[in-house]
C-alpha cells in the first residue's frame, strides 16, 4: 500500500499547514440500556467544552450523543473512508462507562482496539503519515489512589522537500490519550465535569498553539494530579483519592496546532 507523503523523511514536526485541521468526533454517553450503569452527569458538560476547545483550534467538531455501537460503528467506518488530503489530522473522543480495555456505547461495551484499527496507514491513506488523537475519558477499573503526600525537606527544523519515498508502519502516528491508568477509576464531578476533560480543556484553552502536543498532555497530567482530590466524606474508601492520566503515544514527531 502507498500513499502520499505529507511531509519530508525527517521532519522534526507534522505538516499542520493543510486547508482544514481536520474532523473532530466526540462520543458523548450519558445514558445506557444497561440498569446498572448511571448516567454520567457531568458528561455533557465535557462534551461542551471540549467541542468550544477544539473549535477554537479550527477542527471541524461534531458531537454523538447515546449512540449505539451500531451507530458508533458506522460513524467510524464513514470517517475512515473520508478523503481526509487537506486535513492535518483526525481527533476523536469518547466520553463514557470504561473497564479495562473496553468501553460502553448505549448498549454493550466494546473493545477500544476496533476503534483505531479503521485508521491504520493501510486502510485509511489519506491520513497516512498524519497524527491520529484519541482520547478516552472512562474508567479502566475499579481500583482506587489514596496518593502519597510530599513533604518539602528543609535543606525545531522541518526539512527541505524530497522526492524520495519512505515506509512507515501501518500503526505509526497514533496518541491515545486516557483519562487514568489501565485498572484504576477516572473521577467525574456532576456539575463541573471529569477532572482529565477539565484540565485538558484548561490546557488547550491556555497553551494550545503554544506547546506541542506531548508537552501539553504532561501538564494535563499535572494539572490532574496536582489539582484535584475526591471529596466524599460520607464514603471512606472513595474520600481523598487521587488520579493520574496515561498517554500511549505512537507519534514520530512533535505535533503543534499552529494557528491558521
């Protein structure tokens, strides 16, 4: 499979000087058949701030709200197919009930690896070359962190253009960014939103087009880390935890939403 190259060989940063950003999808689930799933209060206010974000960063937002994974499915498939030639990149989003390695549609949990597989180089190549985002706002378990508290001690070049081909792998150029770590509980506040899309949010509002992408994640995880504690004190074990966000990131170069 070939497709073209959106940027030179050894390009320190991606071409995010395409006509379009790029298409935006955020899977919004607040309700679910399933009775023993809550609703996520809380949720549509991520998916507000999120979409006014990435707006604001020029991507072309839609929000999916309590689709099924028929629905979800199909959206994806579309996407893929889509000639994405003049876009910079694709950001999707899921907003939902999690375990570990699988997430909730409306009515059954699936597994997230049948998300990304649609935009592998080789079935979608118009992204070929280009950063793929998703990010995951869910738990991946039930697992709880009570922190540790510290105590203070009282002592880049984009190359010229080339002509000449180079492979890349089917799965290069992906980021996947969660909400917590693989097994733990990801904290939602019902009227403010989940501390990650909060404090992602914060960051692309804030720095945005001023650092890249990994930078900007890390202060995420900060911002999260830092910021934010459970307060429940009617409940023990679920008072005063804490959360960590984790990125699996397949990128080959620095990725800045420069502006247009």
């Amino acid at each position: 499979v070939s497709a073209w190259m959106p940027v030179d060989r050894y390009a320190s940063e991606y071409n995010m000087k395409h006509k379009k950003r790029g298409t935006a999808v955020i899977f919004n689930h607040e309700t679910f058949t399933n009775q023993t799933l809550k609703p996520r209060a809380g949720t549509n206010v991520d998916a507000e701030n999120l979409a006014n974000c990435l707006k604001k960063l020029h991507f072309s937002v839609e929000i999916c709200k309590d689709f099924m994974f028929k629905e979800i499915h199909g959206k994806i498939e579309k996407i893929a197919k889509a000639d994405h030639t003049d876009e910079d990149c694709l950001l999707i989003a899921i907003l939902s009930h999690g375990e570990f390695g699988s997430i909730y549609a409306r009515d059954i949990n699936y597994n997230l690896d049948s998300l990304w597989s649609f935009f592998t180089a080789d079935r979608c190549p118009t992204l070929a070359g280009k950063p793929k985002l998703f990010f995951i706002q869910a738990c991946q378990g039930d697992r709880l962190d009570g922190g540790v508290t510290l105590q203070q001690r009282t002592e880049t070049d984009s190359g010229s253009v080339t002509s000449m081909s180079y492979r890349i792998p089917t799965h290069a150029d992906f980021l996947i960014a969660y909400s917590t770590i693989p097994g733990f509980y990801s904290w939602r506040n019902t009227t403010k939103g989940s501390w990650y899309i909060q404090s992602l949010c914060m960051e692309l509002a804030q720095n945005g087009t001023k650092y890249d992408l990994l930078t900007l994640l890390t202060f995420v995880c900060q911002r999260v880390a830092l910021d934010f504690e459970s307060n429940t004190p009617d409940c023990e074990t679920m008072h005063q935890q804490k959360q960590i966000p984790c990125i699996t990131t397949m990128l080959t170069r620095l990725l800045r939403f420069q502006e247009k």
